[in-house]
C-alpha cells in the first residue's frame, strides 16, 4: 500500500468532519454532527473499498475512528465533571 492515498483519504476524512463540527453551535450538536459526518465517511470509505482506492478507504476510516473516540472522550469528560450526560 502506497502512503499517498492514505494520506489523501485521512485528511479529506478529517476535513469532512471538521466541516460538519463547525456547523454546532454546542458540545451536543457538534458530538451529533460528528457522529452523521462520520456515518457518511464510513458509507464513502465502503465504496472505496468496493470501487476505488483501498488505501484512501483506510485513511477515511482512521481519521473516523480517532475523531469519533475523541468525541466520545469529550463526551465522558463533560459528564464526569457536570454529573450530566451532554447529548440530550
């Protein structure tokens, strides 16, 4: 595997979410448009693997997973220190 697509397909990844965070105007409706944006990027990265580049799907898929964990880890920090579960 070649490190260009890899590369490529986890920046366009993270840009993508970056985008669709920007949209929130709060911890809940960025964690929410993260949570779309990134279901989208997955859908996109199984078409990759199926009818493009494998590699630009992995990078898509990594950059997915590390925003999503770091949304889920923001998420649990928010309740720790409120005591209330940020998403509703």
């Amino acid at each position: 595997m070649r490190p260009g697509p890899l590369v490529a397909g986890g920046a366009l990844g993270v840009t993508w979410l970056a985008l669709f965070g920007l949209l929130a105007a709060d911890l809940a409706g960025w964690a929410w448009w993260t949570l779309g944006a990134g279901a989208a990027a997955w859908v996109a990265a199984l078409l990759l693997v199926r009818y493009g580049d494998r590699g630009a799907a992995v990078g898509v898929a990594a950059a997915v997973g590390i925003i999503w964990a770091a949304a889920g880890g923001t998420l649990a920090l928010r309740w720790a220190v409120t005591g209330d579960w940020p998403m509703w």
